[in-house]
C-alpha cells in the first residue's frame, strides 16, 4: 500500500486548478464516474492511500429456478472477491443502472447492507415478494481485500405468472364524451372478481412505463396499470375529466379473476371531441389591471392578460417576455412557442379556452405578449404580439424581481388519469441467503 501526504496531494490539486484560482486549495475532492462527488477538508486529513488488487472482484451468479418467494441460485466468488452484497431490482431499474459506480451507490441507498463471505451452491434467496410475471434482476457487486465494492455481475430472469382461471373479460363502451372529457361503460363477465382501468393518451403509456417504471420500482406493464388505478367491481362507469380536445385515449383494463389473479391487459380505444377549424387560428390579446396580488404570500405588483383563440383555433400557447429579451432572440422564442411538448403529460402546455391570468412584472418594464394557435389540422397560426409597458407607479413597496413570472406555468405530471391514486415507494425487504 503506498502513502501519499497531503501537502503532495494539495500540491497536485493545486497544480490542476492553478489556471482558476492563486489561492490554495483547501479541499479534496474524489468524483466518481456517475457524477458522484466526495469532498473533504485538507487540514483533517493525514495522507492518501492507494493500495493494488489484481484480477476481477466479481461474484458471479447463476439461476436454478423461480419461485413467487425465493430464488435458487448459486454464486461463486473470484480469487479476488472476499465477499459479496446480492440483491433482486424490478429489471426496469437495472436497466438504468448501466455502470458499476451507478449501482454500487444505489445499492448503498436502497439494498441490505449484509455481505456473504463464501460461496453458495444451489441455495435459497429467501425474503422475496415477486410480482406475477414480473422482469427482475439478480445483482452481486463483489468486495476485495480492503472492504471496496467493486465488480458487478447481474442475471436476468422472469417471476412465474399464475394461470389465471376462466376466461376473465370486461366489455367497454363509450356512452359519452365532450371536447374535454370521456364517459366509458365497463361490463365484467362472469369470470371476473375485480377490475382496474387506466387512460392515457394513445401511444404513449408504454412510454409511461419507461419512465416511471425504475421511478416506482415497477416490474410489469399489468402492475403500473393496477398501481394507477382503483379496484373496481361490477358494472360501472367511469368519467375521466380535464383531457386534452382532439385527442384519442386509450383505456387500459386489467380484470382478475375469482381468486384476484390479474389477466393480461385489455386496452379500449377512444376520443374526445374535436373543436376548432380548418381556417387560420389566431389568439387576441388583451391587457387587464397591473395591480397587487398575493405572490408566495408577499404582494406583488401584477399585470393581468386576457388570451382569447378564436373559433378556428384547437389549442394554443401563450408567454411574456421583457421586450430586450425578445427582441434579441424573437425566431427562436416563436419556434418554441409554435411546438409540441417534449414529454407526454405535459400540464398547461396547451390551453383550449379563453383565459386571464396574471404574470408578476416590475413596474415600467417593457414586455411583448404573445400567442399562437394550431386548427384542427395541427396547422399552427401566426404568432400575435402584444408590445405593453407597465406603469411607472409602483403599486406596493415590495421589492423589484427584475423578472417576468408567469402564474401558469408548464409543467412535468405524472399521470393522466382522474380515477385512481399515485403510487407509494414501498420499504425494501429483508432477503435471507440460506445453504441447504
């Protein structure tokens, strides 16, 4: 093992940072290769010490057979590898965990802390609690010599999926729908005990999966679907409110049979209402009061703005700008304004009827209101500008932003739906290896 003192270590440090700063440093700090940074105080440490292993730490592992609780598996250790931390990751969070720094830190975080010394022949990972037909990962990162966690070793495998018995079906029907909303009529057949259904827009809700799968530790499409709904039972209806005009959904429906064994997702296809035109979309601007509001209860000097699209018009977008900004980037700001939203669900994106809401603006500031509008072939109109100065007069003591702060704002959601509830994180559980 070889010493480094830290008047060296400054030194080196000091060295790489020499070109930003003449002062001398006073801080170490080791960055890992997810992003990760460690930082200590020079004057508390004593010396760096570097030490060698040769060849792979890994644990390497192997899967005999599945159960809905336990696993058979083998794990054989390395020359190198004194031990071993193992642990079971809904394959949805495995993936994204693409380097052995990623998963060692999320290990540290969320698996057990136990570490096996030996090697395990056709023995019993005990503790689990599998989602039917679930995709999972079994993980070991191996540890040397001087208690550093290193090497990775994975192996992929499938929770068993319960038959489910009979033929368990629910019949849907749309009875109504609007520009903004849905009603959809669900009929079980005799074989089924429950149900749960979701809505989302079409095409995306695998996309769903991909993104909230690892957030929520997902291990199936069938379980997000029965995370994000709520148990229903018998014929019933189902209103889903506040959706996007011009759009279709898709309506998926999980039933169970008598013994609550989930069977494979059905999905209804379905619409909402079309408004708008063919012709040229616009959206009028109007200015309101500049007058007090409660602002994350301060008050604050407010500039109302009414946006109205007109008949043509399926949706539309609005911003303010201060007039220097604008005007230094004003074909860049029009594109984004005239775009589709980067991600679905995608709250206050797009609006659909006339509103007035009110932006938080320093008195005597030059700004631009703008806004445009798409028809219901998705042809976007011209953008509208609105050139306005707020009063001089400062209607209240408060201090100057020096920014435009919008009360709406675009904003990341995290589902679609009205019916159901969001998930919670669930604690992880406590795995026993055990040798038979």
């Amino acid at each position: 093992m070889k010493r480094i003192s830290i008047i060296m270590a400054s030194l080196a440090v000091g060295i790489s940072s020499f070109a930003q700063t003449t002062a001398e440093p006073n801080r170490l700090f080791l960055n890992d290769e997810a992003g990760g940074k460690r930082g200590y105080v020079i004057d508390r440490m004593s010396d760096i010490t570097f030490g060698r292993v040769d060849g792979e730490v890994k644990a390497e592992v192997q899967i005999h057979s599945v159960e809905k609780d336990a696993l058979k598996v083998s794990v054989t250790r390395t020359a190198a590898c004194e031990a071993f931390r193992i642990d079971v990751l809904p394959r949805s969070i495995a993936n994204m965990l693409t380097t052995p720094t990623a998963m060692v830190n999320y290990m540290d975080s969320h698996s057990p802390a136990q570490q096996y010394s030996q090697d395990f022949t056709e023995a019993d990972l005990t503790g689990l609690e599998l989602v039917d037909g679930g995709d999972y990962t079994l993980v070991t990162v191996g540890i040397d010599a001087y208690g550093v966690q290193d090497g990775v070793c994975r192996a992929n495998f499938t929770a068993p999926a319960i038959p489910v018995a009979g033929d368990p079906k629910v019949t849907a029907t749309l009875k109504e729908a609007t520009t903004t909303s849905f009603t959809v009529e669900f009929v079980p057949n005799s074989d089924v005990s429950s149900y749960y259904t979701v809505a989302g827009e079409k095409g995306t809700m695998e996309e769903q999966y991909e993104q909230f799968g690892p957030m929520f530790g997902f291990a199936s499409f069938t379980e997000m679907i029965m995370k994000w709904s709520i148990e229903k039972q018998g014929t019933e209806s189902v209103t889903w409110k506040d959706m996007a005009p011009n759009t279709e959904y898709e309506v998926y429906i999980v039933a169970c049979d008598k013994y609550g064994n989930p069977a494979a997702p059905q999905v209804f296809e379905t619409a909402t209402l079309s408004m708008g035109g063919q012709g040229d979309a616009k959206v009028d601007i109007k200015l309101g009061a500049y007058k007090l509001e409660n602002w994350d209860n301060q008050m604050m000097p407010s500039q109302f703005i009414t946006f109205t699209p007109n008949d043509q018009a399926g949706c539309f977008r609005f911003s303010v700008y201060k007039a220097e900004q604008y005007d230094a980037q004003a074909d860049e700001i029009k594109s984004g304004l005239c775009s589709e939203p980067p991600m679905p669900s995608m709250a206050n994106w797009f609006f659909y009827e006339p509103i007035t809401t009110d932006f938080q603006i320093d008195p005597a500031t030059e700004c631009v209101a703008i806004a445009a509008a798409k028809n219901i072939d998705g042809v976007w109109g011209e953008v509208n500008e609105l050139r306005f100065t707020t009063p001089n007069e400062r209607p209240t003591s408060a201090p100057a932003t020096g920014k435009i702060i919008p009360r709406i704002s675009p904003r990341k959601t995290t589902a679609t739906f009205t019916q159901g509830k969001f998930p919670q994180l669930e604690s992880p559980k406590r795995m026993t290896l055990i040798q038979k």
